[in-house]
C-alpha cells in the first residue's frame, strides 16, 4: 500500500508542471541570438492571472508576485551553460507551468588558418594533396558552415551539424586537390560563417583564412611542338621560336651540326642572319621533363 502511494505521489509531481502549448506564459523574443559579452533581455508574460512569476537562471534569476510580466536582463552574457527557463505558478489548474528561452550564446573563431597536410613548397600538376582549414574558439559549432574557395569559386562546403557543444571548441575540414598547370599560383581559402537563423546578425558573421598560394610545377610544354621547315634566303634574318610553358621556367638548349652564336644557346627564340642550312634542335627542359623540336633549314636561291 505504502508503494502505490509513493508511486501516485511521483506520478502527480511529474504531470504538476505545464509546458509547451499548454502554458499559460509566452516570452518575448522566444528565440535570442547573443554574442559572448553582449547584453540580453527578455520579457515572461502570463496570460492568466498568475500567483508567481519568476526566471530560473544561473544568471539574472527573478522573480514577482501577482505581476504578468517578468524580466530576465543580463548586461554582460558569459556563461556558456545558462538555460533560463520562466516559470509560473497560477490560482487555477495547471497551476504550474514553465517555458525554457530559446538561447543560443555565439562566439566567431579567434582564428582561422589553411595549411597544406604532409606537404610544403610547391605542388606537382596531376599529384594529389590535402589541405587542412582549422577554426579555433567558435561556438555554437552546430551553426557552422565551412565555405572552401579557389579564387572567388566556391569548391567545398562542410557543415557540422551533428556536433552539439555549446562552448567554444576547435574544428577542422580538409579539401583534397589534383591541381592542374591552369592552377599555378591559384589562391585557396576558407570561410568559417555563422549562420545563427534569422534572429542572429545578418549576414552572418564570418571570418576568413590567410590565402594559401598553390604553386604547381608542370613540366615544359612547347607552344608549337611540330617540325618547321624553313627557307632560308642567304643574308636575310630567318627566326627559329622554340617558346615552352612550364613550371618552374624551361632552360633552353640548341644543336645543330654547325656552330651557333653563344648568347643564342639559351634562348627560346633565335632569330639570325648567319645561320647555315641544316637541321637545328631545340630542347626546352625542367626539373620534371624535357621536350624537343626540330628546325629544317633550307637554302633558297634570291629571285626564285
């Protein structure tokens, strides 16, 4: 017997306090968006006659009696675990009814950095690499949205939804690149962006990374790679143009079975009148390849 009455008395206790639809008191705004340190205030009405009408708060607790209205006002908000939950108690049935604040306490990153995982100095065009954005201090980190860009084009976006801290914590994304020669001295960065719903600051709060350069050695590509054939009038100027691509710049070099001017050995584009008929070629190379081209040169009599 001593049981059951127990159990009723639990039973009674547990249904005693209204909340949700049922409650008789509405807070205005029902949602707040603070950031840390800010100031905050909001207001509990009763819409009955109420008995005591209170905030329970860590922070800012108050309460009144016979008032439908109370606020809970903090100057300075710091406190990473405040849940303020307005409560009341009423002359009628459900005498007791509470509602809890919608409170969302933010903090934008102290910083946010790129780095490339594993790896430094230039890349290799066609290898794959990892990038590694790192945020630190942000909180709430449910409402993050990692944004990564190459340039002004957005590549990547990482969200953290299913991470539920309060407090302030450090997070990490990576971006996984094969850069291509068209991406030399391309610009990466990350955007750490809060987006706290329409009750928070618009736009949202963000902050951006340092650029991370990519510098993507590739080797040399001659820009018109097929053998030239070229008629050579005795005493006028002819132009030999070997011109390459590549990263870092092609060295040029020249054979031919007759003898070349020095200063020409190593340019790109050879333009003479001395030159002999005869086949010349041209080697454009880096630390990663070398590509050739072929010259015939031949002789053409004037007036012909």
């Amino acid at each position: 017997m001593g049981n059951n009455v127990l159990t009723w008395i639990l039973v009674i206790c547990t249904f005693s306090s209204v909340s949700g639809e049922g409650c008789s008191l509405v807070l205005k705004p029902s949602r707040v968006v603070v950031g840390f340190g800010e100031s905050v205030s909001v207001s509990c009405e009763a819409t009955r006659p109420v008995r005591v009408l209170g905030w329970e708060s860590v922070i800012g607790a108050s309460y009144t009696q016979e008032d439908r209205s109370v606020q809970w006002k903090v100057d300075s908000l710091i406190d990473w675990i405040e849940e303020p939950i307005c409560y009341g108690v009423f002359f009628t049935a459900p005498r007791q009814c509470e509602e809890k604040l919608n409170l969302v306490l933010y903090k934008t990153p102290d910083r946010v950095s790129i780095r490339q995982v594993n790896h430094s100095g230039p890349m290799v065009e066609g290898k794959e690499y990892e990038l590694l954005c790192e945020v630190q201090n942000i909180a709430p980190v449910q409402y993050l949205t990692l944004r990564w860009y190459r340039g002004q084009t957005e590549v990547y976006t990482h969200s953290f939804v299913d991470l539920t801290s309060s407090s302030p914590v450090q997070v990490s994304s990576t971006l996984v690149i094969t850069p291509t020669q068209s991406e030399n001295e391309a610009e990466y960065k990350c955007v750490a962006e809060l987006e706290l719903g329409p009750e928070g600051p618009q736009p949202p709060p963000s902050v951006t990374s340092e650029p991370l350069i990519a510098s993507v050695y590739f080797p040399p590509t001659i820009l018109s790679p097929e053998t030239e054939v070229l008629n050579l009038t005795m005493g006028n100027e002819i132009t030999l143009n070997c011109t390459a691509t590549g990263n870092p710049a092609p060295v040029y070099t020249w054979q031919s079975l007759h003898p070349m001017q020095e200063k020409m050995m190593d340019e790109a584009v050879v333009t003479s009148s001395s030159l002999l008929p005869g086949t010349y070629t041209c080697t454009a190379s880096n630390l990663l390849d070398q590509k050739s081209k072929q010259f015939l040169v031949k002789a053409k009599t004037k007036g012909i």
